[in-house]
C-alpha cells in the first residue's frame, strides 16, 4: 500500500467508529444556528438565517435580517451532508420526527467526517515525520480515541472540521518543506484560508506556519528564492480566505471586521485551562501530557517541528484563554483549545520512534485515556447540563465550571452506568421501551433533547423510535465497530511486518 491508501484505511476505522458512536442530533444553540445558515444557503439561497435564532440583537444586520455570529466555511461545509439528509427524508417510506431530523442528523455527521479526516492527517504528518509505522499508528490512535475529539466526532460545533483543518495544514507544510513544493504550500494556505472562514481566530496561526516553512526550507538548505515562493503562495491562498471573510462582515454588518458580537476578556481562562473541573486538559485530555513531553524531548533535535506542532496550541491557549467566555458555553471540556492540542499529537511518534518513550507503556496509556472519553461518548452532555441546572442553585450554576461535582465529565459519568443498564434492559426485553415521545416544535433539538432515558447513538433512537428492531440496530452498530476493527488490525499487522523488514535489512 501506499502512504495515502494507509491513510485512507486510518480514515476508514476512525469513521467506522465515530459512524458507530455518533449521535445524530444538533444539541447546542451554535449547531441550530449553523444548521440554519446551511439550510438558508440551500433553500432560500441566503446567508441571512431565518430569524433571531440566538435572541442576540447583535445578530440583526444593515437590512434588519439576522445573521450568524459563527463562520461561514462551517456552514458551507454541512451543505453536502444537508443534501443527502434532505434526500433521505424524501426517499424514506415513513416519517422520522420533524423534517428537518434527518438533514441535522446528517449534517451532525459532518463532524464524524471531520474528525476522522483529522485522525488521518495525524497518522500521515507522524509517518512522514517518522517513517516508522507503528509508531505512527499509535499516535493517530491517541488522537482518536484517547482525546476530546472523539465526544467532538458526535457534536455540531466547528471543533472536529477546525482539527481537520489544522492537522491538514500542518501536513501541506511539511510536504512544502520536505518536496520544495510550491503547490503543497499553496494547499495549506487555501486550508487555513478556509479555517479563517470557520473560526476567524485561525487567522493567528498563519504566522506560524509561514515561520515553519522559513525555517525548515532553511535547515533542508533550500534557496531563499525557492523558500520566498513557497510562502508567498502559502500567504496569498491564506489572503484569499480572509479576503472572503471581510465581504461577508461587510455585506452583513458594514465593517469587514464585524462578526456579529463582541467578546469579552478576563484572562480567567489561563487557569482555568489548567485547573478548572469543568475545562481542565489534565481532566478531560490526561494523553497532552504525553504529548507534550514528547514535545520537550524532541526539541533540540527537531525544533522547527516542535514549532510546527505547538504553535497552534500555545496561540490558542493565549487567545481563547483571555476569554471572558473561555469554556465556549456548553461545552465538554476545553472545546476550543481540541483542535490544537490534537495537532501535537504526532510529537509522540516521534518520541516512540527514538526511544523515548515505552511502547507498551504509551498503548496502555492511550487505553486508560480512551476510557476517560467514554462518559462523554455514551451520554449527551447537553442533556445532561440541562437537568442539573433545573435543580441547581444560581450560585452553583455560576461556578459550575469550578466545582468538581458539576464538571462535564463527572455529570455524564453519574449518568454513564445507570443509563448503560437501562438501556440494556430495553434492549433485551427485560423492560418495555418507553413511548416515543412527539416532537416539541420548531425548535425541538432531535434525538437527544426528546429521548432522555437513552444512551446518545442514532441506530439507538431508531431503535426507540420502532424504525429498527434491537437486534437489527445492535448489528448495524456492530457491522461498523467491526470494520474498524479490521481496518485498524490490518494496518497494525501490515505496519509490524514492514518495520520487522526495515529493521533487518
């Protein structure tokens, strides 16, 4: 196989799984309301939502219509996934909820493809950087499943299409370094480029990446003159993004600067980061202390890559961390800072493949951290944040994020093992499956929010809705885990046989 049919195949077993895993509903208020600019860009061909989604008068534009605090490219990017929502629900012979339940659960698996696109670009930029296979697989599998982007895999928010995004340009980059390419170079300007249309905060990364190609063409001894067109189609692809970013301000709000909002700062976030239950990385992504050490070990001999991998991070941390609104609403975990900590992630290939680390000892490490996933895997977090604070106090509900007892993490955990075996229970026949209940309206939020007795996976509301059989929905998920499995082995055994070769000759 070749390295992009092996990274086809990492894609292939993240997507089975996070396929296997993801929920199908749109749970958050900025999913709705990307949600609704893909739908405007399809129906009504407009990029002016359908109302005050957000109840935000800093959404209201020049001519009085609403708009989207949030980026466009996310938006643009659900319209592929709207479309075979919508043909499903066409095509399909009885109703399913409102009809708009398949085009969101459609457009909420845009993010599984994201995220497993995101995994690839990890495996890739590890091998490339290592070529050591099973190192590399390791590192992609850290990401996967031992990191905040697979609960994010299942979720509407930008997170998983940022870290696609991210890992690809890193990826574009080095491939300019390495080849003297101008057109990899001019690729990962016109991804970061698009990144700026989906979260305008990837505008300050650009400089970094630029640097890197300087820096890496430099140490490669490549001319200054091979080494200045390569950042100038780097630069001018990334223009090209922002370029589009400002009309879209300017058609909206009359200022090529002006989103829709103005953020606060308190710098809160610094620590909060750090220490916070309710957004801490030690807690909810315990592997980026892996990383980076792995980080901290390579840098002498490799510190262009070092700059390559945590750039990204050490800006989103000082950026995201002066926000007055650091946790990004209702949230699981540090969801803006996921992207760039799933960038560092092919630092710990590298450390594997120089001996660094213990193999054996980063597999169990992976696994322990995978598991730490599974509350927010399992249980909808959103669901679960709304019953807590119709029971709380006000003075709890202000500090949630600081008290261990209404962390993300421990929320979904109480819920884990009771909902586990109430739902095993249903699905065996040992308790009769509660009613489907009737959607609530327009602004019912699917699966997730209607279903509160369930475990957050589609096949599993369709169980519940009488479209499948338990059985029928139990191998359906099963037919996908076990195609990632047999990606993910057969990728391991052909990896294990190549490095055996390399070793002995």
């Amino acid at each position: 196989m070749s390295d992009w049919q092996r990274a086809l195949l990492v894609f292939t077993a993240a997507l089975a799984l996070y396929i296997a895993t993801a929920g199908g509903s749109l749970s958050s208020s900025d999913a709705v309301v990307s949600f609704n600019l893909t739908q405007s860009l399809v129906e009504r061909h407009s990029i002016a939502l359908s109302g005050n989604i957000l109840g935000l008068e800093g959404n209201r534009g020049l001519d009085g219509r609403y708009y989207s605090q949030f980026g466009l490219g996310h938006s643009i990017y659900g319209i592929p996934f709207y479309l075979a929502g919508r043909f499903a629900a066409r095509v399909s012979p009885r109703s399913i909820g409102t009809p708009d339940t398949l085009p969101k659960a459609a457009v909420a698996l845009g993010s599984a493809v994201a995220a497993a696109a995101a995994v690839a670009c990890v495996w890739l930029l590890a091998y490339w950087l290592t070529a050591d296979r099973r190192s590399s697989l390791v590192a992609a599998a850290g990401a996967a499943i031992a990191s905040p982007l697979w609960p994010y895999s299942k979720f509407g928010f930008s997170t998983a299409l940022t870290a696609a995004v991210l890992t690809a340009t890193a990826c574009c980059c080095w491939k300019s370094a390495r080849d003297r390419s101008v057109a990899a170079a001019a690729t990962g300007g016109a991804l970061i480029g698009w990144g700026w249309l989906t979260r305008h905060e990837m505008a300050l990364l650009i400089g970094p990446f630029a640097l890197f190609l300087w820096l890496e063409g430099r140490r490669r001894g490549t001319s200054r003159l091979q080494i200045g067109r390569q950042m100038i189609a780097f630069l001018v692809t990334a223009a090209i993004g922002g370029a589009l970013w400002m009309a879209y301000n300017v058609v909206r709000f009359g200022s090529p600067l002006a989103v829709g909002y103005v953020p606060s700062f308190s710098g809160v976030g610094y620590v909060a980061y750090l220490l916070a239950p309710g957004g801490s990385v030690f807690i909810f992504c315990p592997i980026a202390v892996l990383w980076v050490f792995a980080l901290f070990r390579i840098r002498s001999a490799m510190p262009s890559v070092v700059l390559l991998l945590a750039a990204p991070l050490v800006i989103s941390y000082l950026f995201y961390g002066a926000l007055m609104d650091w946790p990004g609403g209702r949230s699981y975990g540090p969801r803006y800072l996921v992207p760039a900590l799933v960038l560092i992630a092919p630092a710990l290939a590298v450390a594997l493949h120089q001996r660094l680390v213990g193999r054996r000892a980063v597999i169990v490490a992976v696994l322990i951290a995978a598991v730490l996933q599974l509350p927010g895997v399992l249980v909808d977090y959103s669901r679960v944040s709304v019953d807590w604070a119709r029971h709380a106090a006000h003075d709890d509900i202000v500090g949630r994020n600081w008290r261990l007892a209404s962390s993300p993490l421990v929320l979904n955990g109480r819920r884990t093992v009771p909902a586990l075996v109430e739902n095993a229970r249903f699905m065996i026949g040992r308790q009769p499956i509660p009613a489907a209940p009737v959607p609530s309206g327009p602004e019912d939020r699917e699966f997730a929010q209607r279903f509160s007795f369930s475990l957050d996976f589609w096949w599993l509301y369709l169980v519940y809705l009488g479209v499948l059989r338990p059985v029928s929905g139990l191998v359906i998920a099963g037919a996908f885990v076990s195609v990632a499995a047999a990606s993910a082995c057969a990728l391991w055994a052909e990896a294990s046989r190549l490095d055996a070769t390399t070793v002995e000759s």
